[in-house]
C-alpha cells in the first residue's frame, strides 16, 4: 500500500499481464540479451525521483541524515508523504532549508482524497507545496471505491485543482489496483470513471506503473493508457514486482519497464519517481541508492 491505501493484487491477471508482455517481446524477435543491447535512450536523474513513503521511518526519525544519504546516492527530486513532527507548514519550512543544502527538489507530495475536499485544509496542502516550490499535489487514494463514489470524485478534484492551478501548481491523482479491477455498471473501470468526470486540465495523473501492472495490465496496455492520455499522465511511480505480484527492488522484478518507460519518455511523462512500499533505511543499506542506479543506466526500448 502506498499511504495507507490498501491495495488487492489480482496475481492471475497479473500473470497473465506479464505473459502477453513475454509474448509480445518474443514475437517481435527480442530476446532478453538482445533487448538489452538493443537500447535506446536513457531517462536524465534530473526526471528521476524518490517517493520517501520507500523509506519513511528512517526519514521521520533522521530527516537530515536520509536526506543527506540520498543526495549521496545521486538522487535530486522527491516526493514527500508526510514531515517529522506534522504534515504542515510549518515543518515544511523545517524542510526545506535540509532540501537546499544538499541540492534536493521537492516534486510533488502525496494527500488524501479528505484532505483536498476541505477547503481549510487545501489552503495548507498549497502553502506547504509553495514552501518547497513543487509542481504538484497528488492524490493517491481515499475516494470511495464504488463507481458512484469515483464519478463523484471527478467534479470535486476539478474544484480542488482550479485553486491549486491559480497558486501555480497542479494537482494529480496517483492510482492503485482497484481503480482497474473496479467497473461500474456500463462496464467502465473506475480509473475511467474518473478520467471521464474530470477536467484534463485540472486534474493530471501520475500513474503507478506498478499497481497497473498487478491489476493485469501488460506492458503493452501501459503504453495504450498513457498515450489515450498523452498530455495529462504527468508523473509516473516506477515500482516493480516479482513474479509472484510481491513487491520487488527496482530492476530485480518482472515488469518490462524498458518498453513501458522508453515509452513514457516519448508521450510527455515528465517526473519517474521510485517507489518500493516495502521500505529500506538508506542509513543502513544501499537498496534505495540501487534502484536510483538501475533507473538511471537502463536503456530505453
């Protein structure tokens, strides 16, 4: 789960996700070796972020030091979920100095679908993202998971993202699983639901290739998603996962992330934030430095 959102993985789609990926590869004559040969071109560390919900308890007990040790390990862009003493303000100006010392920029931050309803509470969720100079403010879960609740979804974050685009910022929404795996009655997903109701230009989206790949998406429909939505898929979570659908270090899973980012590269994505929700503690191992590493070398399909 990223934030609390709890997250079901249909392992039989998945499955069958990364079978039609494998297919696909194969018929088009790629073997592994040769795929990775093949390369194209690589996405610049100054699009590659951390998501710091991948490394969350060390952050809010040694704010300075993990920001340090990431600085070190290459990254430059974050993404918070949260600050050591409160998600205000006021800690947000405790922040951001510890950003400027090391060069670190702060992308975007992750709230609940709550938090951008109540108009008292968006006024800080934009004065805490003016602090740190983001881009954006995403959403990555709470809105009821019922057809209703996502069609009713659509007009509220169209309110939220008219006041957070006359601060000079924009406002996105993170999926997870069961925006796919959920349909309302037409047979649409969710995710659509929700894309339908929304103003493209109030409402961006970063998609956690990740979680779309458990609900059984193939690297394929990947591509197919973020071109019906070239211009307003923004941001992308890169997280991986094993064969099994278990959470897996970036560049240790099955997802084909070189087709699905040398893709993403060419429809406009603009930010490629890691995530492992599986968290690591950069002060005592070198995980979150590794997967900065994979992402950085790895040649585009």
């Amino acid at each position: 789960m990223c934030g609390g959102t709890p997250v079901v993985v249909d392992r039989r789609r998945f499955l069958r996700g990364v079978a039609a990926t494998a297919a696909g590869v194969a018929a088009a004559g790629i073997g592994a070796g040769s795929a990775a040969a093949a390369g194209g071109g690589r996405i610049p560390n100054t699009k590659i972020g951390l998501q710091m919900y991948s490394v969350r308890d060390a952050f809010m007990a040694q704010p300075e030091a993990v920001l340090r040790a990431l600085a070190r390990a290459g990254y430059r862009n974050l993404e918070f979920a949260g600050f050591p003493g409160g998600t205000d303000p006021a800690h947000a100006r405790q922040i951001r100095p510890l950003l400027d010392s090391y060069g670190l920029r702060a992308v975007s931050s992750h709230h609940g679908y709550a938090e951008f309803t109540d108009p008292e509470r968006l006024d800080q969720l934009i004065e805490m993202g003016r602090i740190l100079g983001q881009r954006y403010l995403v959403c990555p879960g709470g809105v009821p998971d019922t057809a209703e609740g996502f069609a009713a979804a659509g007009p509220a974050f169209n309110r939220a993202g008219e006041k957070i685009r006359r601060a000079g910022m924009k406002l996105g929404y993170h999926n997870h699983t069961g925006e796919f795996l959920g349909r309302g009655p037409d047979g649409r997903t969710f995710y659509q639901i929700l894309l339908d109701g929304s103003d493209p230009s109030l409402l961006y989206l970063e998609l956690d290739m990740g979680w779309s790949s458990a609900a059984g998406l193939s690297a394929q429909d990947n591509v197919e998603l973020m071109r019906a939505n070239r211009d307003r898929m923004l941001l992308a979570h890169v997280k991986d996962l094993d064969a099994h659908g278990n959470l897996a270090d970036l560049g240790t899973g099955v997802i084909d992330y070189r087709t699905i980012l040398g893709a993403a590269t060419r429809l406009g994505v603009r930010e490629f934030i890691i995530e492992n929700d599986d968290q690591s503690n950069p002060l005592t191992d070198s995980r979150a430095g590794r997967m900065h590493d994979y992402l950085a070398a790895l040649r585009l399909g």
